[in-house]
C-alpha cells in the first residue's frame, strides 16, 4: 500500500487538486509540502493532532515537512469559522506562542537538518510594501469571487473587516513564497482553509506558468478536528502544564463509542490491518479499543512512561475509585475566604468547570461528590482542616476527578 493509499484508507483526504501528480510526489518522497498553525495561544491542542500526525506519516515516507507558523497572519486574524473578530496580539507574545509551538511538534517531526523546516511568515509579510502587495498579488484575486468564499460569506451579515478580508491574500502570498524560496510543492490544510489554499495555487500559476508544481490537498474533518480540543472545562492542550497527561489520557478514554475507530484510523499509527480487527468489536472490547487509543495518542505526546501511569491510574479509579496518582490541585490561601472555599469556587479553582455557572449547574443537577458523597447544597464550604493531610476527593459526572489538598 502506497502512503497516499494509506492516507485515503485512513480517512485523513477530503479534497485534492492534480491527484495523479500528488501521489507521484508524495509516494516518491518528493514532496516539499506545509501546513500552517496560528500561533493564537502558548501551546497546540489535540485539535491540531491531525495534522501533527499527517506531517509525521509524510515525512517517515521521505517527504519534507515545513511547519509554517502564522506570525504574520496573526497580526491580520483568520476569519474562517468564526462569528466576531480575534482578538489581536503583541509580536512578543506571537514570538513566545511560536517558541513553545516548535518544543511541542519536536515530538512529532525531526527537525534536524535537511528533514524539516519551522518558518516564520512575519519574516516576510511584516517587510511588505502595501503598494508593491497590491501590484503583484491583488491584481490576481477577483473581489467577487472572494466573497463566494465560505470563510467570508459566514461573517458577511455580522460585518467582516477590511483587516480580515487580506487574510486570504497573505495566505495565498505564503505559499508564492514558500514556493520561490523553499520548492515547498504542495500544501495541506483542514477543509475550513480550502477557498485559502485554492488562492495560493492559482496565484502560484498565474505568477509562474500554468506549469508550475503547485498542489493542494485538504484533510478531512479536520474542523470536527478542533471541535475535538473542546471539553466541559475548556481546550484540551499538549502542553502538560495546561492538560496533565492523566487528563490527556482521560479525554481519549473517553470519547464516544462511534468515534473511537475513526480517531485510532486518523491518529494513531497502528497498521490498518491490526486496527480492521477491531471493526466488529462491541461492548467492552470497544473500551478495550478507547485504552488503545488513549495509550497511543499519550504516549506520543508525552511519552511511554507518562502513558503508562495514565493508564494505570485510569484503570485502578474506575476499578476501585483510588484516588492514586489521579490529578491534585492544591488550594492556597487567596482561594479561601474566612478560612474556607464553598463548593462551587472548588470547583471552578480546580478545573473541573469552566466558570461558576456551571459548577452551579453540576452541584443543582446533582452531578458532584465529596468523597463518594454527592453534594446537592451550593453553599456547602470545605475549611482549611478538612482539605489538610489526605485532602478530599472531588467528582464531577462520571469520569472527571480531583485530588483536593491543601
């Protein structure tokens, strides 16, 4: 089976240009191809594991990956899939977002030299000249075409600024320049990015000639992808300063029955012949099938060891509702008022909430215990003594735990 094959049996491509050139390329190796990342916070989440997993699959085929890292295209903001605008960012916190990006892919893609590039967009889109811009790239872009493009006409009825309304041209200008300096010969992207990436394939032949090697390819459900960093209590990030690998673990063990195969088919790297057995796997071997996934997918991002005692700590709380080396938040002493926290700020301070609002909701619905005991009162408070030592143990729903200490 050649990779693009297994790519398509894996249920990763959506959308292609020039499919018989892109499997030359990429089944020969000879793919010089990036995929974008908006460096908008400090760490990845496993809304980008898709295409972590893909650069690394093309890449132990012998193509070459480029991480582009949107340090230009930030200071514009992508309007795709969104209803407002972004928020807008300092360079240096771009510049320390992209610092912690490449720590985080280093365990996906080898770097080393002439196997990958990490680049930079600021590096040339922030040096433009406007006018020279205008002359070279926009006369290539019909303005009626653009707002056809689902990423605009999503924002049309709300308002859609002229700032975002470049987007589409910077990212088209990217791949012209990853083209010219790089050969970078094919792109990827989620199907959220198509309208983009079709831009930068015919502003590369419209420059260059019609015969110029410029190929794009998009990733499927690489939006439902993102939706998959999102849980109760916000994203689920790589980092493990913001997601401990226990909880990393817990996400995956956790999905949902009709999901497990398609994430273990996507993003683990089982080979396809092991992962078929399991098609017909039912009942609790389909939780068999989620510790599969789990392990794999924590132990590419925070390695064996780390995987290992998640997996172990999942099995002995759902076994026996041990609270080893399940995760701790330790309470201090701004969380406390007159010596005590109540029940809903435990539960927001902890993580287990997103806002109090909903620990309101938990606790009313009857979705939290103490301990194995369920709390129903929202004004119950825990002191400093009874935090102290052993801690308390704190539940919301099924599977989502906190070892509370003090």
């Amino acid at each position: 089976m050649t990779i693009y094959d297994e790519l398509v049996a894996r249920g990763l491509i959506a959308q292609v240009t020039d499919e018989e050139e892109i499997k030359e390329l990429i089944n020969n190796g000879k793919a010089t191809f990036y995929i974008g990342f908006d460096p908008t916070a400090d760490s990845l989440h496993v809304g980008h594991f898709m295409a972590l997993c893909l650069m690394k699959r093309l890449q132990m085929a012998g193509n070459k990956p480029i991480a582009l890292i949107g340090g230009g295209t930030a200071m514009i903001g992508d309007p795709s899939g969104r209803t407002d605008m972004r928020q807008m960012m300092t360079k240096e916190t771009i510049q320390h977002n992209c610092d912690c990006f490449k720590k985080q892919m280093e365990r996906f893609i080898d770097f080393s030299e002439g196997k990958a590039m990490m680049v930079n967009n600021a590096d040339w889109l922030l040096d433009l000249n406007y006018v020279e811009l205008l002359r070279e790239v926009g006369a290539h872009f019909s303005v009626n075409r653009m707002l056809t493009a689902e990423c605009y006409k999503q924002r049309m009825e709300k308002g859609l600024s002229f700032l975002e309304f470049n987007y589409m041209i910077m990212q088209s200008y990217d791949f012209l320049e990853l083209y010219r300096k790089y050969g970078c010969n094919l792109q990827f992207g989620g199907d959220d990015q198509w309208s983009n990436m079709l831009g930068g394939t015919e502003l590369i032949r419209r420059k260059l000639g019609k015969n110029a090697c410029a190929m794009t390819i998009t990733l499927l459900l690489n939006s439902e992808g993102k939706k998959m960093g999102k849980t109760a209590k916000g994203a689920v990030w790589l980092d493990a300063n913001k997601t401990t690998p226990f909880e990393f673990y817990q996400y995956w063990r956790n999905v949902a029955d009709a999901d497990v195969l398609k994430c273990i088919k996507m993003l683990t790297f089982l080979p396809l012949e092991e992962i078929e057995k399991m098609e017909n796997w039912e009942g609790s071997e389909l939780n068999k099938a989620k510790e599969i996934l789990a392990y794999e997918l924590t132990n590419l991002v925070h390695g064996e060891e780390e995987a290992a005692k998640a997996q172990e700590a999942a099995r002995a709380l759902f076994a026996s509702g041990s609270a080893a080396n399940m995760p701790t938040y330790e309470v201090q002493e701004a969380d406390l008022v007159e010596g005590a926290i109540d029940i809903l700020s435990l539960l927001h301070v902890s993580g287990l909430v997103p806002s109090k609002s909903e620990a309101r909701r938990a606790v009313t619905q009857g979705g939290v215990t103490v301990d194995g005991e369920k709390v129903t009162d929202i004004k119950t408070v825990y002191t400093k003594e009874q935090l102290a030592g052993e801690g308390i143990v704190l539940k919301r729903g099924k599977k989502n735990f906190r070892k509370i200490t003090m």
